[in-house]
C-alpha cells in the first residue's frame, strides 16, 4: 500500500473520493497548512471504494477550515486518523465510525467540540498526560 504526502500548502480542501488527486491513505507533512472554506479535508467514501480511510497529520502539520465548519468530516465510513500535528475548526473532528489517535504533540480543538462520532461508534486514544488537577 503506497501513501500519498501532501507537500505543500492546499488553501481549498482536500476531498478524498475515487479519482480524486489523493489517495487513501494521505499524510499532511510537517509544516504543511490544509485548509476548506467549509471543510479541511472530506472522505467521500460512499463512491471512493475505501473501506476506510487513513489520514496521517504529522507533527507541525495543520488541518483546519473557517468559520461555523468541519477540519476532518466524512460522508459516510469510517475514517482511522492519526494527529500529531494540530487540527481545528469550529468542530474539529466528525466521523462516522472510525478512530483517532492523537498523539503527544497533537492537538484537536473546535469552538463546538473537538471529536464527535455520527451515527457510529467512535475510538479516541490520547496519547499524552492529561496535567488538569482533579476536582
């Protein structure tokens, strides 16, 4: 299984599906900025042929997107995520079905909430200490 890197900065989205300019699964290099006016990247799975689809953010990678909208969504599978760099939107995170993994140097914030799962159960691994005193 080859991966494709984004290597350099993507200012419009990424959107996953058959045929499209990335394939399954994609890294966004350290460094490297992917940013959507409603969605940083999009898996459109229904037609793409993925069973699910991997998505790696190194570490100094961005995924993200504007205003009231989504940095990673899907439109229907699963989607396995491995963070170490930063991902945020107004919702950081929405799946239906899948895992995300993030690890030490990562980061997944929103505005209305980081990670949800929709209509599927989803695994979340934090990978790092969480510092906050108990109550």
């Amino acid at each position: 299984m080859s991966t494709d890197t984004i290597t350099s900065n993507v200012t419009t989205g990424v959107t996953l599906a058959s045929g499209g300019a990335y394939g399954d699964p994609v890294t966004i290099a350290a460094g490297i900025t992917v940013s959507g006016g409603t969605l940083g990247i999009l898996v459109s799975a229904a037609g793409a042929g993925y069973i699910q689809a991997w998505i790696t953010n190194d570490a100094g990678g961005t995924i993200a997107a504007t205003g009231h909208c989504i940095g990673i969504g899907d439109g229907s599978g699963p989607i396995i995520i491995d963070n170490a760099g930063y991902i945020g939107s107004y919702k950081g995170v929405v799946l239906t079905g899948g895992s995300v993994t993030n690890e030490a140097t990562g980061t997944i914030a929103g505005g209305g909430f980081g990670i949800t799962g929709y209509r599927a159960a989803a695994t979340i691994t934090q990978c790092r200490h969480d510092r906050r005193q108990p109550q």
